[in-house]
C-alpha cells in the first residue's frame, strides 16, 4: 500500500508493508522522486574507451524474506527505508552472448546497510558482513548467462545493535542511520584481458624538487578459451604508462617490456615515475596529475585505466603540521551528510553544492564524521582541494564492547574496506578510529594502537582518534589527537591544551569537533546562551583562539544541521530530532549570523557584528502560577475543618495511630483525602518539571537516558523538559495513575494474609503518606532559579533522596499497619518487590542494549567515577 507526502522540490513515496502479511512490523521506505544519476563524470566511474558502466539502479522487486515471492512491491534503488527488517531485493538484468565471450564483468555497489547476501541466478556470490562502504563482486561467465535474463539478487539485514555493529546503536549526535540498498549499484564492463588493479604511492624529496610515483598494476587474462584455440599464451602484450601534468605540458611515457600471459593467468607489473619539479598540490591550489595505462596487444589497445594523482607532502611533527614542506594549520568544517529524511541519498550535484559551500566558507579540511564516507564527496575533495580526514563511524564505545575481539575483528574488517575503496582518493590524509575515546580505558588503548598499525601497515595516511575528554598520553600508532568541544571553548581548557602539546607536541593535537548547540533560536544577543548569536560569538572566538595559539588546527561541528534516531537535549525539542549545531540548516541558506561570522573571518572580508543583547530570563512563569495555586489550594484544604488539621498532624507526626484509624474504619474524609491527593501529585509534578527544565542542557543527563537505547524514552523526556506546562500536567495524569496502581497492588497483595483489608483503607493510606510532599510547595515555585545558581544544588539532592526515603518509610508503616502484619516481614517483600521492579527494568536494558555498560562510560568520561 502506498502513501505519499510531498516537500518543496522531494517527493518521499512511503511503502507499508505491514498489511496482507507481508511484514511483521513497519517498514517505511523513501525515495527521491527526482534521483538521476548521470555517469557523464567519467574519471569518477571509471569509463575510458575500453570500460563502460551499466546501471542497475531503478525498480526492484522486494519483499521479505521470510514470505512468498509472490508478495512483492516495487520499490526504487538506491533508496532507503526506516525501521528493522530482513529484506530480499531482486533485479534482472540482460547480457548480450557478445559481451559476456568480450569481456570482465565487476558488480558495484556503492553502499547499502547494513549486512546482505548477494546472489546472481540463486548462487551467492558474496556475503557482506555490515557497513555502508563501496565494495564490487568479481562476476565469472559461469555465474552469468546471455540466453535469458540474469537475477540480481541482495538478501538485506538491517537492525543496528549495541554491542556488534558499526555504527553502534547508542550514538551520540550521529545522522539518522537508514536501512536499504542507499546507493548506486551498477555493472562496471572491462575487456576480458584487462588491467584488474592500480595502485599508487607517491613520494617527494625533502626540498620538493622530485617527486616519485609507483605504480603498482596487475593484468589479467579472462578470455574465453574458443578465441585462442591455438595459442597456450597471450603474446605481445605491453603496458604503457603516461603522465600529465595539471598544465598538460609535460608528459611523461613509459612504455613495459613485452610479455606474455597465459589464460586465467594474472602478472604484477611495477614501475616508478619521478616527475621533476612537481606542481604540487594544496587546498589553495588542487592541481592533478593524470595517469592513463594502456594494455597494447602488437598495435591495438586492449584496455585503458585513467586516474587523477595528486603530489604533495604532509608530515606531523611535534612542533607543527606540515603540508608541501611548511607549517600549515588545519581550518576544516566536519561534514555530515544530512538531506532532509533520506539520510545521506541525494542527487551528486547536491554533494558538489556542500563541497563548493565549504571551500567558499574559507575551510581548507574536512573531516567527515560518524557516518561512512560517499566515494564521490573524496572524488570532489581531490578536485576542490579540501584535505580529507575520514574515520570509523564509532563513538561511545563502552570498555567491555571494546575488549571483544569480535568488535576488534570487525573494526579491522571496516578499515580494510575503506582502504580498498577510499586509497584511490588522493586528498584523504587521515583516517580515524573514531570518537570519544577515554584514554583511561587499557581497552581503548589497545585497540587503538592495533588499528592504527593495520591503517599504517597499508597506507601512508595520518592516523587519528578523537577523545572523549582531555585525559590524553601518547598511544603506539596513533599520530593525532582529537579534542572534543561541546559548547565550551579551547580558552576555558588553556591549561589543559597547552599540557597536551607539552606531553604530544603541538602537530599532534587538534581540535577535532567544537560543537555548539543552539535551542534558543534567535535573540538580541549573545549574552543569551544557545542562541544562534551566542554560537556565531563561540566560533569567532575559537578562530581567534586558532590564530593567536600554537595549534595543528581545529573542525566546526558542523558545516550543517543534522537529522538523528535519538531526539537531543540540548537542541531543544523538534519533531524531526534536527540537531541545530550547524552554520547552515538543512536547507543549505547561508543567512545565519554564524555562518556569516566564520566566512568573513576566514576569507579576510568585511567583519560582522555580533550583537550584545540582554540577557533573557528564561525561568517559565508556570512554575510560579502552578506553586501559587496549590499554595491557595492547600490553604482551602487546612482552613476547610478542624477534622482535616487534626487528621493532617496525626498522619505527620503519630502516622502509626493514623494508620489504625485507618484500618478501624474510624471517620475520615474521601473527599479531603482525594483534594490531598490531587495536591500531592501536582506538588510532585512541580518539583519534576522544575528539575527536567534544568537538566534540559545537561549533558551527562542527555547521555544517560541514551545509554538505554530507547528513542522512545529519550523522546519523551525531551518533550517533557522542553515543555514544562505539559509536563506539569503529563506527570500529573501519570502521578495518578501511579498512585492508583500502587493502591491497586497493595490490595491485591492483602489477599495473601488472613486479614481483611478494605479498599478504601488502603486508598487512605497511600495518599496520606505522601502528606510530606506538601512541604515541597514553595520550593516548586523557586526550585529552578536556586538550581541554576549552582550554590546548593547537591544538598537539594539530598534533602529529596531523604524526603522520598521518608515517604517510602511511611508508606510501608501504613502498609503494615493496615494488614496488621509483622513490620520485619513486610519491610522484607517490598524492598525485595522494589528491587525486583528496578532490577527488571535495568536487566531488560542490559541484555537488548547493554545500557548499564554505556552508563558507565557516560560516568568515566565525565569523571563522576574515579
């Protein structure tokens, strides 16, 4: 069944599958309704004379893989679905009899999420254990025919969990992650005898005055058999390598001795180039070199490889970073790509835009963070000149998790990936591990260090992580250190900073991510915090700071907003879950004063203003009305009757006589008790909603609730903390609804004795309680503004761990008062009840997200454990 809804220029086509059976559950696909793919840029696709490129994207047939074929829908690819689900997508596709005796065949995808099986004609062919990367499939003629259609067809599994997958489930700030086949999937054709790999590894002298290319390739021979009946060997083949400059005047041509090769056979040839004099390549100026291979047969070419180099040099020392044999400082923007509800799908000119945004922005970096690179974003950086920093997607990594050799495995499984589809990308410098390590952790370390050996055992990029906090020593293999800035500034962490660069050398520390989030929207200034002026005064002052501080550089947290799984705190509430950290929205205007900031300082142009303003009180006046009215409420009640005083003083300070009262059935007021009541749970609502409204831009807070892996859950407190007259009111309705349950329960657990208890004592027992709760009353009318004044805070804390000890204690005299039992013995089951029910719970989140593990790193980072 399909839904559709319409945006301003995308169309989302929106497919249930959960009707007729087809699914268990709701899967909810989205497709671009204007995606075109357009293969005229050839060098990214690789097309030359020899190769072409077939796309398979369009319809494919899906449907889930625990159902009958017949209950299929059409579905277009690439594209991207929310929800968790086992998914079969198929595609035919023809061959000509021609081509398949002609030539090589190589599936390509360029990402899908998250594991698959793939299949061509009911043979798998390649089992992808998990990961968005790019990856190709060599297809052999015996997988395929040419007398009918042949069955593409991708057995998909998606479901992100805490303990095994990258990204992890629990993720701080990361993009909405998305299930489907995400990206272009195609058919890359080459002749049968071709030049199957290409390597480069490119060197420059000290003084820059040479620099060497090596050439690393292989040719293979996929003929087929019945074309060279009488020869054992392919003969007089050679391959010929040229270079050319960016300026197409110099040109260097190497031709490779003859050799031959025999079918199925495959030789490595290597050679190295040394340019004099090389243009060497920079953000200021990306100047290319191009590559071109051809295999010759006598005087016909067979095949032909083209690619873009680029020569330069990058060192990190501890004095400095380096680029082109000079100090050069890293000014980068990370990047996220984010588009509305698709995640990171969107039409290339789209990418292109972004990267043309940021090198006009003044960035000369980027770092693209916590989600797995699009190859055609590097292929841009490479000709834009942008430095790029890639990285594992992994961030909150708890110490258990990490010490599992499983996790390691699949880490090292992702970094051969990258390296096998990223190395042809001359402008990727680095690749890191991720973020938010804790140097404190022996398992951080250890992993650390083995995957930044792996990185350079095969590559020559830097290696780099990002820390969680400033707690950083040196670690084997690991040549750069990310600092990690939420809403605070390098200057507020001089200290700190500066005894990072004694330790590690000042090339080896950055600023990986400094982050503002902004909730407050626009004000009259700055002085308001989380407001899009204070975040264009927070990012002036750190490129200041950048500019007048040794520094191997820094990254804004980010060029634009990003759309998440987990709603944010300290972005406020919004329905999307939209993280409103970025110098542009989503929708990629650039009028916000942030962005207007950072372009003017870092392109040398006009300066501009930042307004002062005045401060804004943010306190909600509901708190002050919600606490008038119970004070007024409460007043009405203790002036209603001698008989409510007196009830009142004896269930405060004789609670054992009241409570054989109770049980006796003597007089009491329903009506009193049910005013008191409703107080009471509103008293309780009040004090909530103040504190929520506090914690609302506390991040130790926002991480715990995401260590449960719940975005339900997170969700709702966000909601509540944002909105503090619906919370009053939310928690209210739930306060009595608890407060039934619990009446409820306590009846249900009489049965069990051989006294009768009534209904109505009960009713009287737990209300009256609670009666200390009254005293909270004024507190609920200031409680905020004492809060942030951060003076008493912990003794707050206090006092109301001990008032909701005392009322627990009361409620339990009531108990066994009223059930005329043993003090010992109902103390005894309704502790072990309570902890029955907190245990459950945490137990629940501890096996299906392993919650208590995250805590716990949420705890170690912010040094709250030791």
């Amino acid at each position: 069944m399909l839904f559709f809804t319409h945006r301003s220029i995308i169309q989302s086509t929106i497919i249930l599958l959960i009707f007729c059976g087809i699914i268990s559950g709701q899967v909810v696909f989205k497709e671009l309704s204007n995606y075109n793919l357009s293969t005229e840029d050839h060098a990214f696709f690789g097309i030359t004379d020899s190769r072409q490129v077939v796309l398979l994207n369009g319809k494919w047939n899906v449907y889930p893989s625990n159902k009958e074929k017949e209950k299929k829908v059409s579905v277009n690819v690439p594209s991207v679905f929310d929800g968790e689900a086992e998914l079969v997508f198929e595609k035919g596709f023809n061959i000509s009899e021609k081509d398949l005796i002609n030539n090589s065949f190589e599936l390509v995808f360029l990402g899908l999420n998250y594991r698959a099986d793939i299949s061509i004609n009911e043979i798998i062919i390649y089992r992808h254990a998990g990961g968005e990367f790019p990856f190709s499939v060599e297809l052999t003629r015996d997988m395929l025919r040419s007398d009918s259609p042949n069955l593409l067809s991708v057995r998909l599994f998606y479901q992100l969990d805490s303990e095994t997958t990258i990204p992890l489930k629990q993720r701080y700030l990361f993009a909405k992650n998305y299930g489907g086949i995400v990206h272009d999937v195609y058919l890359y054709k080459k002749p049968a005898i071709n030049i199957s790999k290409l390597s480069t590894s490119v060197g420059v002298n000290e003084s820059g005055s040479y620099a060497t290319i090596k050439l690393t390739s292989s040719v293979i021979d996929n003929s087929v058999q019945e074309n060279f009946q009488s020869l054992d060997n392919i003969a007089n083949l050679y391959l010929k390598t040229i270079v050319t400059s960016p300026s197409l005047d110099d040109i260097v041509t190497i031709p490779v001795t003859e050799f031959n090769l025999k079918r199925n056979k495959e030789i490595i040839l290597e050679k190295e180039v040394r340019i004099n004099n090389p243009v060497l390549w920079s953000p200021a100026a990306p100047e290319l070199y191009n590559i071109r291979l051809e295999l010759w047969q006598a005087d016909k070419i067979v095949d032909i490889v083209e690619r873009s180099e680029a020569i330069y040099k990058v060192e990190v020392s501890g004095n400095s970073f380096r680029l082109n044999n000079q100090d050069y400082k890293i000014v980068g923007a990370t990047y996220i790509p984010s588009f509305d509800s698709f995640g990171d799908l969107v039409n290339y000119d789209q990418f292109e835009k972004d990267i043309r945004l940021i090198k006009e922005t003044g960035f000369n970096a980027i770092r693209i963070s916590k989600t797995v690179p699009h190859p055609y974003i590097l292929y841009l950086c490479d000709h834009y000149g942008l430095l790029a920093f890639i990285e594992l997607p992994i961030g909150m990594l708890p110490d258990k998790i990490s010490q599992d050799p499983n996790f390691a495995e699949r880490c090292r499984y992702f970094i051969s990936s990258y390296i096998n589809a990223y190395k042809k990308y001359s402008s990727v410098i680095g690749m890191g591990i991720g973020s938010s390590y804790l140097y404190a952790y022996d398992s951080h370390r250890a992993l650390l260090s083995s995957l930044g050996e792996q990185i350079k055992a095969n590559t020559d990029w830097i290696t780099f992580a990002s820390f969680g906090n400033m707690q950083i020593d040196a670690i084997n293999n690991i040549d750069m250190y990310g600092i990690e800035l939420l809403n605070k500034l390098p200057s507020d962490l001089q200290k700190e900073i500066n005894d990072l660069q004694s330790k590690l050398g000042i090339g080896h520390v950055f600023i990986s991510e400094a982050t503002y989030t902004v909730n407050s929207g626009n004000t009259d200034g700055y002085v308001n915090k989380y407001s899009y002026e204070a975040q264009a005064k927070y990012y002036s002052d750190l490129i200041d700071y950048s500019q007048n501080n040794p520094l191997a550089g820094y990254f804004i947290n980010s060029i634009t907003d990003i759309d998440g799984d987990y709603a944010s705190l300290l972005s406020g509430y919004d329905y999307n879950n939209t993280y409103k950290f970025g110098l542009v929205g989503e929708n990629r205007a650039t009028n916000r004063i942030a962005y207007k900031v950072v372009s003017s300082k870092l392109n040398n142009t006009e300066k501009v203003t930042i307004p002062i303003g005045s401060t804004r009180d943010d306190a909600p006046m509901v708190f002050i009305l919600f606490g008038l009215m119970l004070a007024l409420f409460m007043g009405v009640l203790v002036n209603s009757g001698k008989k409510f005083r007196e009830d009142a003083s004896r269930a405060l300070l004789r609670p054992y006589n009241y409570y054989a009262d109770v049980r006796d059935q003597r007089i009491m007021s329903p009506y009193h008790t049910a005013f008191l009541g409703v107080i009471i749970v509103i008293v309780n609502a009040l004090v909530l909603s103040n504190m929520l409204f506090y914690l609302k831009t506390n991040v130790v807070f926002e991480k715990i609730l995401l260590s449960f892996g719940s975005p339900v859950l997170i969700d709702v407190v966000n909601y509540l903390c944002w909105n503090p007259f619906n919370a009053i009111v939310w928690i209210t309705v739930f306060g009595i609804l608890l407060l039934l349950i619990v009446t409820l329960l306590i009846k249900f657990a009489s049965f069990f004795i051989k006294q009768r208890v009534y209904l109505v004592s009960v009713y009287f027992a737990v209300i009256w309680a609670f009666l200390p709760m009254v005293f909270l009353i004024p507190l609920g009318i200031v409680l905020y503004r004492v809060l942030i004044a951060n003076i008493v805070n912990i003794y707050i804390y206090i006092s109301l761990f001990v008032l909701t000890i005392w009322v627990i204690h009361r409620l339990l005299k009531g108990i066994y008062v009223i059930f005329d039992s043993n003090p010992g013995t109902v103390y005894f089951y309704n502790i072990i009840f309570i902890l029955f029910v907190l245990g459950g719970v945490l137990a629940y989140y501890e096996i299906n997200n392993a919650a208590i593990q995250y805590i716990l790193f949420t705890f170690k980072q912010y040094s709250i454990l030791g």
